[in-house]
C-alpha cells in the first residue's frame, strides 16, 4: 500500500502540486510569524542587555506606575545621593543621569522616527564604561546647547557634526550637533532617536529640575559582584529609593516588551497565518474530495482484489501525509523570506522594528512543520472516509462521482447551528463576553458552510442572467455545470468566502470605528480650532504652548489636554490634567453632580461609571499616588456622563504639573474672540503651533486625523489576508482543472458539434466567475453581519457602511475568478478533440 501511495502521488503529480503549493504557502506564512517573533524578542533581549552591560547596579525612585511598560513611570531622585553612592566600598564609578523626552527635528524640519519607537532625550554619561553609546565622530558635549545624537537619527534627518537643529523637549530649544554616536556597533537603540546634552544642560531643558537626577548608574571594581554592591548600597539610601543590578534591570525591560508588544504583534500575526492555513486546509479538502471521487474506479479495483476498507483510508492518509511532509518542508525554507517580508512590510507602513539577524528556534520549525502536516492529513480525513467506502462493484462503472444531492439533514443542521451562532454572537457582543462572541461567530461560519450547497442552485441561476447578456450559449452551459454538483461547487466557493468574510469584516469594523471616533470629536469637540501631533507620531506639546496662545489678542481661551499614568485606588489609572474650570467651554459633556466651576486646588471631576465602580460622590476623597511615590489627598468636585474624549479621572493641570517629571500636552484647543474669524484665528495661532510641532485643524480635520492610523492598520491587514485570497483563488483553479480532466469528454463531444476553442475557454471563464462571485457575495454577507455586531454591538458605536472598499471587494472577487480559469480554460481548449471524445 506504501509503494501503491508512492505511485498514486507520482502518477498525479500535477494534481498534487496545488495541494503542495496552498500546504507551503500557509506553512511559510505560520514559520515567518514565529521566525519574526523569536527574531524581535531575541534583537530586544540583545538590546537590552547591551544597554545595561556595563552598569552593575542603578540606583532609582522606588515608586514606579504603569509598571506593565518598558520603564514604568518613575520620579527623580536627588542629586546629592550620587556622591553618598561613590563613596560607598567596592564603587568604581557612579554618575547621575537623566532619560525623559526629546522630539530631535530633522534638515528639513520634520520630526525623526515615531510610530512607536520612542523619541528620547537625556545626559551623555562621561564614564565609557557605564555609557552603551560610543562616540564615531566630533566630541562630547560640553554647553548646555550641544548635544551628540545617535547616527541612525543623523541619518534619517541629514544631520552632521556642526549642524544647528532644533530639538523639542517639548519646549523647543536650539541646540548644535557636536557628536554622533552608536549604540554599541548598531546605528542606534532599535529604532528609538536619542539626544543627549551634558547632566546640567539636560536638568535645563528635559527636565526643567537642577539639583535631581532620573537615575544614578554603578559601575562595580573588579572582583566585587553587583549583587553584593547592590547591598552595600542598599545600606545607604533613604526611604523611597532603592537599588537593582543592571540585569535586573535588562530583564525587566526584557520581560515588559514580551508580555506586552511582542505578544501583541505575536497574536496579531499569528491569527492571519491561522487564517491563511485554515483556507489552506479547506482547499486541500475539496482537491482531495475530487480526486477521491475520480479514483472510485482504482479504489473500488483494490477493494475488489482483496484490500481493506481501512487499507483504503490508511493509503489515502499516508498520500496526505507524504505531501504534508514535502510541502512543509518547502514551506519551513520560504518562512525565513516571510519573516524578512513582514519586517519590511512593517517597515513601509511606518512601524519599524528592531534589526537584526534571523531567529530560528526548533520549536518554530516543529510547531510550522507539525501543523502544516496535520493540517494535510486532517483535510484528507473525510475524503479518505468516503474513499473506504467504495464498494468493489464501482469497478464496474465507467466514471465515478462525488454526492450531488444536498441532504435535508445537512439543511436543517446547518440553520439551526447558523441560528446558535448569530444568537451566541449577538449575545456574547452585548455582553463584553469575547470567548462567547467568537464561539458563536465560529458557529455561524460553520452554518453558513453547511448551508452553501443548498444555496448555490438558486445562486448560481441569478448569476448567471448578466452574463447571459453577453454570451447567452457560454453563460447557459456555466451555469449548468456550477449547478451540477452543488456540493462541489460550495466547497470550492468555501476557501474564498471564508477569506472575503474575514476583509469584509475589517473593512467594516475599520471603517464604523472611523464613523464612532468622527462623531466623538463632532460631538465632543466645542472648541473653534485643535492644536496637535500625530496620533501615531509620538509627537508632544509643551504646557506653555497654552499661555503663548492666550497672549493672542485672537484667542479667547486655549485649554491644553495632557495627563498620564498614576495609582488610584490600589492600581495604575490613565488620568487626564487640564484647567477644570475652562474645559466646559472647550468640551462637550453631561455635568451630572457638583460643578466646575470654582474647582479647588486638590479637586477632582470623574465619569458617572468610575464613581459607580468605587462608590464616590461629591465630597468622597480620593488619594492618588504619582510617579515618584507623592501621594496627594484630592476630593470629588463633579461627576459627568457622556464624555467619549475624556479620561475617567481629570485632574487640575497644577496638580498633576507639580509630580510629573516632564509636563507635556497632547491637545489644545483654541476659542477664537468673539469676532474673529476661523480662518484667521487660524493664521494666527499657527506659528507658534509649528514652533512646538504641532498642527492646526478644525475638529472635523482633527478627527479624521486621528483616524489615519485605522487606515494604515487595515491595509497591513489587506496584505496580510491577500495570501488567504490568493489559496482560495488557487483552490479555484485547481478545481477547475480537475473538473476539465474528468469532463474531457463532454468537452470532446462540445467541440466535435461545433463548439469553438473560445467558447471552450468562455464557458471556464464564465463558470470561475461564478464560483468566484457566489464565494464572494457569501462571504460579503457573513463578514457583513459580524461586522455589525463586533462594531456596533459590543460597543454601542456608529455603524458605517464603506460601499466603496465593498464594491470594490466585490470586483476583485469576480474579476479573480477570471484569473483563476486562465491555465485550465487554455488547458481544455487545446484537448485534442478525437482523445477527449476517446476518453473514458
């Protein structure tokens, strides 16, 4: 039975190939996800443990928020304590330091990096030691105006040695090039810009604080261990700050980027490369369903001459296998271009990773090459089941052939599990209940899936009446033949709708997230004109960008919007700081207890459902704890509803100004005086905003602003999903050219009546359109209504119909169905027409 698969798979070699090529590409896809993963934790472990290599021990502010990310937000420390470190036994070298934000601007005067690589300022350190950066070309910096950049950034911006920039901290200051430096050999931390002044020119303009430091970095005598000089100068600091060996410190950072954004990334990737494999394994289904039943004859002639029906099933298992074992093994070798293709990918879309050599882990060739072959073998299972179930007598018959008829059962099973699953889906929304929203969404799928068949009769009557108008004999003929065996009609349409589904569905939630963030701001909004950076930028306002603007005879108030991380009620909370009593004004939203107005120094306004969760009203107090370990004794002062731009907690601006290490806005608005037009508030306010790197655009141009990064997420998901597609379309193909080998008779016949060479190809054409469209037009529908739900369901949103990206979604999958007929259109024209009328 081995030798008998062996020949099986050599004699249909051809056939096999597509079956190869959709186990590769889903294979190569998974292994490049996982390559990519491994490489970005690896080149981030490196990097890390790079920047921490020479320091033994950091001294730093006990009291850290937002612990989850890459150097939770932490307070200064004193200057003072870097003498009491030095001088402790075992010290070779101890020297404060300062890390916060810094906006370095380019030649051209365009902000360098963003899109998550952050934008950092701070010291250069003088001991080579304890400093990762090394000086290539100019000199440390030696005035508080000059500054060494890394030479990523100088590359980036056309910066060089002697060069005059502006460098935005986030207070704009002039400063000169005087050094370029590397991290180590590489042009930088990742992707992340880095300027560093001398420790007092970086107290002036990052900070803002002489006399503290962000941090003091140890570097150990040689034979003392850092654990041990960790101690000592433990022995010696005060209350509130503490003392970790730097590579505590590296596996901090190491262990904040894997739980949070390469898992993230990790996810995200991987559920498109589940995708691609499950249109994979559908397809693989439906080529082997085919040839299966095309073989019913060399299957019932081995039942005949003694094989066993599980001898049956173990061959055509053991066939699936074999190609799953060399299909994978293809796929495991194009997954480390995949892995280079989705860098790049990211790259061109403006979100760059780290650098860096190729990762490959055996547990990503096992876990890539074990699913690529388990996913063959599980593909080939049922055709496999229904192949021992050939009876010997079908030896007798000339041809064989799949089931056609649509069994009521199957009909009655596949609503009622589409009707579980539209009511699962719907309820599991509504309720925030993600496992029981994607249960049921699985469910709806596979009713839809059941229900295909039954569907594609009707179906492919109504598709073939425009094509009719065209070419009526063509269209006729099509139309019988996707009508002549629904169900392998429906399972070659199921790769396709399963992919169109999945962009139909972003495309919606896309585009209805959009509408929900555009009516916020509309609604929101109540200010004339918006000062802001991107929102993907990275980009920050300096809190004297307000007061600049309310000098303005122009400008009747500029409230700026900003905030942070702090500890509220035992866990870390995203605060918004802004002057209370002018917000109002600029803002739209439902005062619903206390007031605003004659806000005092430690008040504080919440949302109705945060003071719901805790149990406030007016006049509750709240303690909040910053960055830094200061906690302050606020009070309740007003509670309101129906704020969609506000944070849950708004604290004043001279509040939250007084703990936090760098002040920064992310938003101001501006009201004109009452007289002065938009367009002139607007030139006037201009300036200053470039000045600071921000831009001015009216809430309608805000908004739609702030939704751009949508745009780019979704077409990183367009690229992503095209391999689903391109399997389906595959499948297609390959189905049809299955279709042509077992009706080469029909087609002899057509063509010895008269039928010409083109008709042939138009009558293929015309049938993948139609496969093709009803594919399309079901998955449309599916992705349709779960994109209703998932946007405007779950969380009550605006539900925006894109018909533009649909329609065009519609073309596509039309308009592919004409590709995927090209090579067996032209494979069944050329038939000779005596062999073909000659076949069995």
């Amino acid at each position: 039975m081995v030798r008998m698969s062996l020949q099986s798979i050599w004699h249909r070699r051809r056939r096999v190939v597509s079956i190869c090529v959709a186990v590769t590409l889903g294979v190569a896809f998974l292994m490049g996800t996982l390559v990519l993963g491994d490489t970005l934790k690896t080149n981030f472990d490196r990097l890390f443990t790079e920047t921490s290599a020479g320091t033994s021990v950091v001294v730093r502010n006990a009291t850290g928020v937002q612990r989850e990310a890459i150097d939770a937000d932490r307070g200064l420390v004193d200057e003072s304590l870097v003498a009491r470190v030095a001088a402790v036994p075992g010290v070779a070298a101890a020297q404060g330091q300062i890390t916060g934000y810094g906006s370095l601007l380019g030649r051209n005067g365009d902000a360098i990096g963003g899109n998550g690589p952050p934008r950092q300022a701070g010291s250069w350190i003088t001991v080579p030691s304890l400093n990762p950066y090394r000086l290539v070309e100019g000199r440390a910096p030696a005035a508080d105006n000059e500054v060494v950049i890394n030479r990523g950034a100088a590359t980036k911006g056309d910066l060089h040695v002697g060069d005059v920039t502006a460098l935005q901290t986030p207070q704009p200051v002039r400063v000169h090039v005087v050094g370029i430096a590397t991290f180590g050999n590489a042009d930088g931390f990742g992707q992340a810009t880095f300027a560093a002044f001398t420790l007092h020119g970086a107290q002036v303009n990052v900070t803002g604080r002489p006399g503290v430091v962000s941090s003091i970095v140890v570097a150990a005598r040689p034979g003392v261990s850092a654990n041990v000089l960790r101690d000592r100068i433990r022995a010696v600091l005060p209350s509130g700050v503490q003392a970790i060996t730097g590579h505590q410190l590296a596996q901090e950072r190491i262990d904040s980027v894997s739980s949070g954004f390469l898992d993230l990334l990790r996810a995200f990737l991987v559920v498109f490369a589940g995708i691609a494999l499950v249109v994979a394994t559908l397809s693989i289904n439906n080529t082997f369903s085919i040839t299966v039943a095309q073989r019913t004859r060399e299957l019932a002639l081995l039942r005949a001459v003694g094989a066993s029906r599980r001898q049956i099933r173990a061959s055509v298992s053991l066939e699936a296998a074999l190609i799953g074992v060399a299909a994978s093994a293809v796929g495991l070798g194009a997954g480390l271009a995949v892995a280079g293709l989705l860098k790049g990918m990211f790259d061109a879309f403006g979100f760059a990773l780290p650098a860096g050599g190729l990762t490959v882990r055996p547990t990503s060739l096992l876990i890539a090459g074990g699913v690529g072959v388990l996913a063959t073998v599980v593909a080939s299972q049922l055709p496999a089941r229904r192949a021992s179930a050939v009876a010997p007598i079908e030896a007798l018959r000339e041809s064989g052939s799949e089931p056609r008829d649509v069994p009521r059962r199957r009909v009655a099973a596949g609503a009622a599990v589409g009707a579980v699953g539209v009511a699962a889906t719907i309820a599991g929304a509504a309720a925030g209940t993600v496992a029981l929203a994607g249960l049921g969404a699985l469910a709806l799928v596979i009713g839809v899936l059941m229900l295909a068949p039954a569907l594609v009769v009707p179906g492919a009557r109504v598709l073939a009446a425009p094509l009719a108008r065209v070419a009526r004999v063509s269209a006729g003929l099509a139309g019988q033949n996707a009508r002549r065996n629904p169900r392998r009609t429906a399972a070659t349409a199921t790769a396709l709708i399963v992919g169109v589904a999945v962009v139909s569905l972003f495309t919606l939630f896309t585009a209805s997230l959009k509408a929900t963030l555009n009516d916020q701001v509309q609604t929101g909004v109540r200010s004339d004109l918006v000062v802001s950076t991107p929102s993907f930028g990275g980009g920050r306002l300096s809190p004297s960008l307000v007061d600049d603007l309310e000098r303005l005879p122009t400008v009747a108030r500029a409230v700026g919007l900003g905030g942070g991380p702090v500890r509220l009620a035992g866990r870390d909370t995203m605060v918004m700081a802004t002057d209370l009593a002018q917000l109002p004004h600029v803002m739209q939203f439902d005062t619903v207890a206390g007031s605003f107005d004659g806000m005092p120094p430690n008040g504080i306004a919440v949302s109705k459902s945060e003071a719901s969760d805790h149990g406030w009203r007016v006049g509750s107090p709240v303690d909040i704890t910053f960055a830094g370990g200061a906690t302050e004794a606020t009070t309740v002062r007003a509670v309101y509803d129906k704020a969609d731009l506000l944070s849950d907690v708004v604290l004043p601006t001279s509040l939250w100004s007084a703990h936090a290490v760098q002040p920064t806005d992310s938003l101001v608005l501006v009201d004109a005086r009452a007289g002065v037009s938009t367009g002139r508030l607007r030139a006037a306010i201009t300036p200053l905003a470039t000045r600071d790197g921000g831009s001015v655009e009216d809430p309608a141009q805000y908004a739609s602003t702030s939704s751009s990064g949508l745009d780019t997420l979704l077409g990183i998901v367009y690229v992503m999903l095209a391999l689903a597609v391109l399997i389906a379309l595959l499948g297609i193909a390959n189905t049809l050219s299955l279709s042509v080998y077992e009706r080469r008779r029909e087609l002899g016949l057509l063509r010895a009546v008269g039928q010409t060479r083109k008709q042939v190809r138009a009558v293929l054409r015309s049938e993948a359109v139609i496969v093709s469209t009803f594919g399309t037009a079901l998955g449309l529908a599916l992705g349709g209504f779960l994109g209703w739900v998932f946007a405007t369901v779950s969380g009550g949103g605006t539900f925006a119909l894109p018909v533009v990206p649909l329609v065009v979604i519609a073309v596509i999958g039309a308009l592919a169905g004409v590709l995927a007929a090209l090579r067996p259109a032209r494979r069944a024209a050329k038939l000779p027409v005596l062999d073909a009328i000659a076949a069995p």
